[in-house]
C-alpha cells in the first residue's frame, strides 16, 4: 500500500530551504539531546523530522510509517506540519507583499506626511 502525504500548496524555493534548515537544525538539536541533560532529545527529534517532512516526501513517509501503530500521536505530527506549512507560507506572502515591487505597495497613492 502505497503512503501519499497531503496535499499543501506548494511553496517556494526559498521558504523550502529555511523548512530545510530549520528541520535539519533541530535534528541536529534533538541528537545532541539524546547525550545532553536539559534538551528534550525525542520531542526536538521529532518536530525536526515533522519540519522536514514539509519539503521532503520520504520523510514525510517515513513518519507516516513510524506512527502508523499511534493514530493519535500521527494526528498531533499532522497537525504540527500543517502548522509550520501555514507560517511558512503566511512568511513567504508577508515578504511579498513587503517588497518595494509588489503590486499591493504601488497603489497610487501618494506617500503619508510625516
């Protein structure tokens, strides 16, 4: 039986590399808690992988197949990815709409007195 993940929109590049380093940093976080007194190692492992799971398919697979025993715990890990989509994709129209060259910042309207 085939897994396929969800279906968010697509985001772009640059919001897919910060999800990716965003992700791999706290993977990197979590392993180091796994040795470390005062870092919580699985649950730092785990939102990494879910950060992950938004820009690759295989991770996304692989959690999907990790809790596959766990509904419960898969609906939280779903929940938390659709989350970080969200933010992400609510930064990336932010950043949009902040530049000088969008369309929403050249009304037409003549700049506020200061």
């Amino acid at each position: 039986m085939r897994i396929r993940s969800s279906k968010l929109p697509k985001l772009s590049l640059r919001m897919r590399v910060v999800a990716f380093v965003l992700g791999w940093g706290l993977v990197l976080v979590g392993v180091a808690g796994l040795a470390l007194p005062g870092i919580q190692g699985v649950l730092t492992l785990l939102a990494g992988t879910a950060v992950l799971s938004v820009v690759s398919e295989t991770v996304y697979r692989l959690l999907r197949w990790v809790f596959r025993r766990w509904p419960g715990g898969w609906k939280r890990v779903r929940g938390f990815r659709r989350r970080v989509h969200g933010w992400l994709h609510r930064k990336e129209y932010q950043e949009r709409a902040d530049s000088p060259n969008s369309p929403a910042s050249t009304s037409g309207d003549p700049p506020p007195d200061p």
